[in-house]
C-alpha cells in the first residue's frame, strides 16, 4: 500500500476580513486571506524577503469561527490541506486555484488576547490550554512576523 500525505501548516496574517457564506446546501463557508514571510541572507550576505500570499477556506463550525473571530491582521496558526479547484471562465478558459481546506485554526494574539484553538472536532468554542499556549509562544515569536504595514494592498 502507498503511503501518501497532503499537510499544510502556516503562521500567518489575514489580508483581509474573513468573507463567511451560507451556500444553498445551508453549509456555512468562510475565506480568508493568509500572508506568510520567508526571510533568507544571499550569497553577499544581506538579508533578503518574501511574501507569499494563501488562499485558505473553512467549512461548517469552523467557518463560523473564523467568521466571527478573526480579522485583517489577526495571527494566525492554520492547519489543512492542499485542494486545487478548477473551473471554465467566462471566456471558455479553464481556470484553477490552489486553497487550503482547513482541518484547525489557533489564534495566536498579542497584547492582551488569549488566542483560541479551534478545529474540526470543536463541537463549541474551546479555549487553548495552558499547554498549547506554551507551544505557541516560539512559534509566534521571532523576526519573520508579518507586518501590515508590508502588504502591498
């Protein structure tokens, strides 16, 4: 038997408002906009960057938590998997995207907020434990933080 993986994690900021739909199903969807930052030193030793920009979309319960709770800027863990859709234009030509399908969101707050896990399996809100609040803490620190201010939108 092949063994196969498809796994997805970020840190990162919301771009934008979270968008939350019901579609006709009565499903509830929500779309959010991830930055990311990779940050290396080339070959003359001077610090480089780049933004990368994700596509993640939530189903259900989670979808409503990420509607209600998160906003541009919020930081964010996201936790899915990779799911490319593909579609015909307008203009006969087949487009596709690439998304996250997210499985679990930790909000990972500063000054002041608590930050939350929420997941597929939350049957209502639950708060992150002490525990996970201990795992967070290296995670969101560090010098590879998205800054708003870097968005070019």
């Amino acid at each position: 038997m092949a063994m196969s993986l498809n796994r997805v994690q970020l840190i990162g900021n919301l771009t934008r408002d979270p968008e939350m739909k019901q579609i006709p199903g009565g499903q509830v969807v929500t779309t959010l906009g991830i930055a990311t930052n990779f940050t290396w030193k080339d070959q003359s030793g001077a610090q480089q960057s780049k933004t990368e920009f994700h596509n993640v979309v939530a189903w259900r319960k989670l979808a409503e938590i990420c509607g209600q709770f998160l906003r541009k800027g919020s930081k964010v863990f996201i936790e899915g998997r990779l799911q490319t859709r593909d579609w015909e234009g307008e203009d006969g030509v087949k487009r596709y995207r690439t998304e996250i399908v997210a499985d679990n969101m930790i909000m990972l707050g500063g000054k002041g907020d608590t930050g939350g896990s929420y997941g597929r399996e939350a049957t209502g809100l639950k708060r992150g434990s002490e525990e996970s609040a201990a795992e967070e803490a290296p995670v969101s620190a560090g010098g590879d933080e998205v800054k708003i201010d870097d968005l070019p939108f």
